[in-house]
C-alpha cells in the first residue's frame, strides 16, 4: 500500500505537469503562427511581385513601340538596337509575369503574348519598308492598333492581379481570425486542465482549500479579477499566491490580446486608407494620423529619405513650436544606420533614452531626440524591396510607458504598408510625367499639322487655278500629250488639295476649333447634287450609280456645307473601292422623325477585325492597304465627327469581298421651316 502524498507533493506534481502543457501549447502555437505568416507572406508577395513585373512588362512595350517609331524616323541604327533590346526584354519580363501570375490568369497572360507578338511583328515589318512609306505607314498604323488592344487587355489582367493579391490579403485575415481562434480554444484547453485537477484534487483537501476551490468556480463564471487570500499551511498559502500570480498573467495576457487585436484592426483600417493615396504627402500624412489615433504617443513624424538626409513630412498638429529640425543633427552616417535597422524589417525600440541601451544610435540623434523631450523611442524604417525609403519615429515622453510588442508589430505593418504605398505613388508619378510629355507631343503634332496645311492651301489653290486657265484657254489648242499632263497636274493637285483638307479638319477636330452652323437644309437636295459630283468618277470607273431619294421635303437642321461634305466622302469612298462593273446604291427616305441615308456598294468590302476601328484617325483597312488603294484615312473619323455634330449616328455593315453599307441616321426639323439654298461646299473629293 502506497504512503500518503502530502499537499506539496500533489502541488508540485501539478505545477509540473500544468507547465509541460504550456510549454507545449506555447511551442505550437508559436510554430504554428510562424509557419502560418510565411506561407501567406509568400504568397502575397508573389502576388505583389506579379503585379509590379506586369509594370515592368509594359513599360518595356511602350519602350520598344517608341525606338521602333524613332528608328522609321531617324534612320538611327542605336534606335534599332534599343528597339530588339526592348523586345528581348520584353520578352523576360513576360516570361516574369507568366511565372509570378499563376495558372489563374494563365489564358490573360497568352493573350497579352500574341497581341505583342502580332505588334513586333508589324513593328519588323514598318522597320523594315522604306521609311516614309505607304507601307511602313501601314504596318505602323496596324502596329498602333494591336498596341491599344494590347493596353486595353492589359487593363484587364492588371484588375485581375489587383484582384488576386486582395483576394490574398483577405484570405489572410480570415486565415489569422481562424488560426486566433485557435489559439484562444488552445489555450483555454491548457489551461482549464489544471483547473479541473485542482477541482478534484480539493475534493478531498479540507480547510483553505476550498476558498480556492470557490475562486476557481468564479473565475470558470468569468468573474477574473477574484483572489485567493493565502491562508493555512505553507504549501496551501504558495498555492494560493501561486493561483493569485496565475490570474494576473491571464487577464496581463488577454488585456495584451485584447491591444494586439485593436492595433491589428487599426492598422488594416489605415491600410486600406493609405492604398486610396497616390501622392508620397497624402500617404504620410495618412500614416501621422493613423499612429495618432491608435497609440498613445507624444511625438510622431514621418521622414522620406533624400540624398542622404531625412526631411521630416506630415509632422502632427500637437509638435512643439520648440522641436527644432531633427534633419540638422543627423551626422553622415545616419542613413547607413537606419538601413541597417531596415534590413531587418523590424523596429529599434529604446525604452530609456537616457540609458545604456541607446548607445547604438548616434550621439547628435540621441541628443537631438532628448531636448525634443523624449523618454523613449520606437524607429520604424520602411521601404521598398532592398531600398530604404524613409523612417516613422515615435516618442513617448513618460518611462513608464514602455513599448510593447504588440505596438511595434502594428506600426511594423503600417511601415509595410507605408512603403508599398509608396513605391505605387513613386510608379503613379512616373506615369503622369509620361502621359503629360505624350499630350504635350500630341499638342505640338496638332499645331504643326494646322499650321502646315494651311500654308500649303494657298499655293495648291493657285496651282489649280492656273491649271484650269490653261485648261480653258481659247488661245492655242493644246496638243494631246499637253492635255493629259495638264489632267494629271489638276488630278494629283486636287488629291493633295483633299489630303491637306482633311488634315486641317482633323486639326481643328483635335485643337477645339471645328464649328458646325446649323439652320434648316434640304438633305435630298444635297443627296441629289452630292450624286452629280460623283457621277462622271462612277462613269469613268465603268460602275453603275443609283440615287433614290424624294425630290424635296427632308429638312434636317444642320450644317449644309459639313453635310455635303459627308455626303461626297460616302459616294466617292464607294466608287474608289467598288471594282469596275460593280453597283454603287444610294438611298435616302424618312423613317419616323429621322432622315435616314444609306450608301451601299458591291466593292472589296472591310475585314471584321478592321471594323471596330475603322472610324479611327489614319487607319486603313488591310486589304485596302495590300490593294494599293490611295487614301489617308481621315475620311471616316471626319465624317463620324460631322454626324455627330448634328446630333446623329453613323454605322457600317460590311463583309469582306462582298460590299459595304454605311447608315447616316439625322433628327429631321421642325415641320414648316422653309429649307435653306443646297451646295457643294468647296469641290473637293474626301479621301
């Protein structure tokens, strides 16, 4: 028969037992958490790593589109070579993307490889063709148009990255809410065991004990804060302290899990309030505020390093006027300690900066930060990847404040934070400075375009006029081979005439300056004298031309001049690409309260992937392209921008090889209002 265990021995072997088991709750959950964090660090990471080699793929694009246009300018072999070179990298950081981006978005990222494929390849081929040529034109032209579906599918696996890197972000939170479920359910499991041990071991303890049986009944009623009040023996009064320093740490713990998961919930908060900024200020200023909010603090600032030197940036409103300048005390090697801290991705805290453990920061900061007042301090670098971008810096002014763990992790996260937002404001800035140099190009393309085909009009107009005096002289006959130069001369001078026309048009369209004069116009007038104008090129092409329309009575309030213009460019650009023996059908009726007009013809008709951009300024269809058909390609995004003036709506129906059908559809007038007098404006053909 086993001797009796004294209270000790039962105590002690409880104590013992109670330990292991946290030590082995401690151990996995710590284990645990860790291996929890990386694996979603990983993969936010990669997300995020996605994202910026997707940057980094368009930008090489945009680079080499730029040295190919350049080389075709220029004639510059550095130009060519900086064009393969942006191809070739273009390539790797394609190769980057398809890695970092997943199967997910697999089918985006082949779609984004053939689109730039088809654009190099039209790039070569412009490369290629004699610079200033129809076909480098061409190719260019076709190039520019896979590089807008290129941008455009681009925007799309953009979201769907942004996409994915929140749905990981998210996923994560949810994941840690879990895994802190856990914890709690844990910890709870370790720690109710030993209380249940000690409920069965007072069963049979008499005296004090059961004082402490009744603690552990009040505590498991949720009432925390009840103590045991040491009586009896010794081994029973240790017990008694022993449960007393046990409900301490408990409600220490909870207390410290209870900060930890506001600072946590603070920090998200701020996160997603610092993603809303693309300006480096906004963003910390953001990052003041929040740390303003959530910790207690005396002092905060906020630094972005700067050629070795670290200007302070949205230092709060509570600052003393007596701070001074921190930036003035900084000695040469500051910055290289501050990187030091910050390939650590962790906080240097000092808990007394007046003790030993503040030598490591350099004597004129450490002095700079005491006169400021400061007790204790919390430095927090943040940056992007290896680059330090700047510090977060808190002061407390009271040592018996210290810092705790769970204040540095939160304002670790916000650093994180700080950084990423960072570095997406540096890129945001990068790209305005880029799109405001190509508006300001554009801008002076359009002057220069104005400016020069009106000074070309003028001497083009003489040139016809003399032509068509020659052309009419009764004085002396002109010999066969002098009229047909002089046809030729009148014909090719007419074309430019029309070419530099619709370059002045596009111009004014682009520069604000094309104005429409809207009164009552008889379109069946204009429909009728549109078709005369027309009629000996559709006899000389041996085509056939049909009008339909009612002698008079469709009054539309609009633009006789624009309209006639419109009507020109429809019949001539059916005659132009209708093969001789073909039809052209011109049709004008009254459906409702709208004048509808169509122009179809039976000519080489338009690809289906020229279509959608067949209304956009210098493109050509390719099969009018590979036909060697004359033109410019501002007659349709002319006309568009005529109709649209006038508060209509112009479509197109066309199959390659078998015709076109373009539908002009005009509000008419008011009934009653007398029509203004039809007339061709100018004479010349769109092209």
């Amino acid at each position: 028969m086993s001797q009796p265990r004294s209270i000790i021995f039962y105590a002690w072997a409880l104590a013992a037992a109670q330990s292991a088991l946290v030590a082995g709750v401690i151990t996995f959950v710590l284990v645990g958490g860790a291996r929890q964090r990386a694996d979603l660090t990983d993969l936010h990471t990669k997300a995020q790593a996605a994202q910026l080699a997707d940057l980094s793929m368009v930008d090489q694009f945009l680079g080499a589109q730029r040295a190919a246009r350049a080389y075709q300018a220029t004639g510059d072999l550095r130009l060519l070579g900086a064009y393969r070179t942006g191809e070739a990298r273009f390539a790797a950081s394609l190769g980057q993307v398809r890695r970092l981006a997943g199967t997910g978005v697999a089918s985006l990222v082949t779609a984004q490889a053939h689109l730039a494929q088809q654009a190099f390849q039209a790039d070569d081929q412009a490369v290629a063709a004699p610079a200033g040529s129809a076909r480098a034109t061409a190719h260019y032209a076709h190039a520019s148009v896979i590089s807008a579906r290129f941008f455009a599918q681009n925007a799309g696996l953009r979201a769907t990255l942004a996409r994915n890197s929140d749905r990981l972000a998210a996923h994560g939170d949810q994941t840690l809410d879990v895994g802190q479920g856990w914890v709690s359910a844990i910890l709870l499991f370790g720690l109710m065991l030993p209380v249940i041990g000690v409920a069965v071991f007072l069963r049979w303890v008499s005296g004090p004990l059961h004082a402490a049986t009744g603690m552990v009944r009040r505590r498991a009623r949720g009432d925390m804060y009840v103590r045991l009040v040491p009586g009896g023996p010794a081994d029973l009064r240790d017990l008694a302290q022993s449960m007393n320093f046990l409900s301490d740490e408990t409600n220490r713990m909870e207390e410290a899990e209870a900060d930890r998961a506001r600072l946590q919930a603070g920090v998200r908060q701020a996160a997603i309030r610092i993603r809303e900024h693309l300006r480096g200020q906004e963003i910390l200023t953001e990052a003041v505020a929040a740390v303003r909010e959530h910790l207690r603090v005396d002092w905060v600032y906020a630094g972005i390093a700067r050629e070795g030197q670290l200007p302070l940036e949205g230092i709060d409103e509570g600052a003393r006027a007596a701070d001074g300048d921190v930036v003035g005390y900084l000695p040469p090697d500051a910055i290289d300690w501050l990187r030091g801290i910050y390939r650590n991705r962790s906080s240097h805290r000092v808990q007394d900066l007046a003790g030993p453990e503040a030598q490591d920061i350099p004597v004129q900061i450490r002095k700079a930060l005491l006169e400021l007042g400061g007790a204790s301090l919390m430095l927090t670098p943040f940056g992007a990847g290896p680059e330090l971008l700047g510090a977060l810096g808190l002061l407390r002014y009271d040592l018996a404040s210290p810092w705790t763990d769970a204040e540095a992790a939160a304002v670790e996260s916000l650093a994180r934070d700080i950084g990423r937002g960072l570095e997406h404001a540096r890129l945001y800035e990068g790209e305005e400075r880029l799109v405001a140099e190509l508006k300001s190009l554009d801008a002076a393309k359009t002057s220069f375009l104005a400016s020069a085909s009106h000074d070309l009009r003028s001497p083009l107009t003489s040139i016809v006029g003399y032509v068509e005096i020659l052309a009419d002289s009764g004085e002396a006959p002109l010999l066969p081979s002098q009229a047909r130069m002089l046809d030729a001369v009148d014909r090719n001078a007419r074309r430019l005439m029309t070419l530099i026309e619709n370059m002045l048009t596009t111009a004014k369209i682009e520069m604000g300056g094309f104005t429409t004069r809207r009164r009552p116009v008889d379109l069946a007038g204009l429909v009728t004298a549109a078709a005369d104008v027309i009629r000996p090129a559709a006899a000389a092409g041996g085509l056939d031309l049909e009008v339909s329309c009612p002698p008079s009575g469709l009054i539309v309030d609009g633009d006789a001049d624009q309209l006639d213009r419109v009507l020109v460019n429809l019949l001539s650009n059916a005659v132009k690409y209708t093969p001789k023996g073909g039809q052209v059908r011109t049709a004008l009726v009254c459906e409702g309260d709208s004048a509808v007009l169509t122009v179809a013809d039976t000519g080489i008709g338009i690809p289906a992937q020229d279509q959608a951009a067949l209304f956009t300024r210098f493109f050509r269809a390719s099969n009018a392209v590979a036909g060697a058909v004359p033109g410019s390609g501002l007659g349709m995004s002319i006309a568009r921008t005529i109709v649209a003036n006038h508060e209509g709506d112009i479509s197109v129906a066309s199959a390659e090889g078998a015709g076109t059908t373009v539908t002009v559809r005009i509000a008419l007038a008011t009934p009653g209002v007398p029509p203004a007098r039809t007339g061709r404006a100018g004479g010349s053909l769109p092209a």
